[in-house]
C-alpha cells in the first residue's frame, strides 16, 4: 500500500505545480464546466507527462554516452601507451 502511494507522490512530483492546481481548480468547478475543461486539462497532463519522461530518456542517454566518452579516450590513451612502448621495443632491436 505504501509503494502506491510513494508512485503516486513521485507522479505528483514530476507535474508542475501550477498544473497541480489548475487540476484541483477544474475540480472544484460545476460539473457542466468541468466536463468541458477536463479533456483539455488531461491532454495538456499527459503531453507534461510524456514531455518529462522524454527528458528523463534524454538524460540518461547522454549521461551513458558521457561515460561511453571517458571509457573510449581511456582505451585510446592505453592503446596510445602500447604503441609507443612497442615502438620503443622495436627501435631497441635496431
């Protein structure tokens, strides 16, 4: 019961609070206004919704592509050392 309730903060979390409101304001209003303004407000909730884990998809992408960088200049900068000390091998035998 409690993981319900924790998803449902963390989704309240990620709504701007000013949607917040507007939800709770359209809420309070006469049912034959309500009915009018709902569709619109869960549209503009679920594009919020897809909009925030589009940047969340984002994020982490190049949060790995960042790592996928420090690993890749890693490997070069090891490869760079191995060339240079068989290079120095070589030059010794000559």
């Amino acid at each position: 019961m409690k993981a319900n309730s924790r998803l449902e903060s963390n989704k309240t979390e990620q709504i701007p609070r000013d949607l917040v409101d507007l939800g709770m304001a359209i809420s309070r209003l006469q049912v034959e206004h309500r009915s009018h303004r709902e569709p619109t407000f869960q549209r503009v909730m679920d594009s919020t919704r897809r909009r925030r884990r589009i940047l969340n998809l984002v994020q982490e992408a190049l949060s790995q592509l960042r790592l996928d960088m420090k690993y890749l200049l890693f490997d070069l900068e090891a490869t760079r050392r191995e060339r240079n000390e068989y290079r120095r091998c070589l030059e010794g035998d000559d």
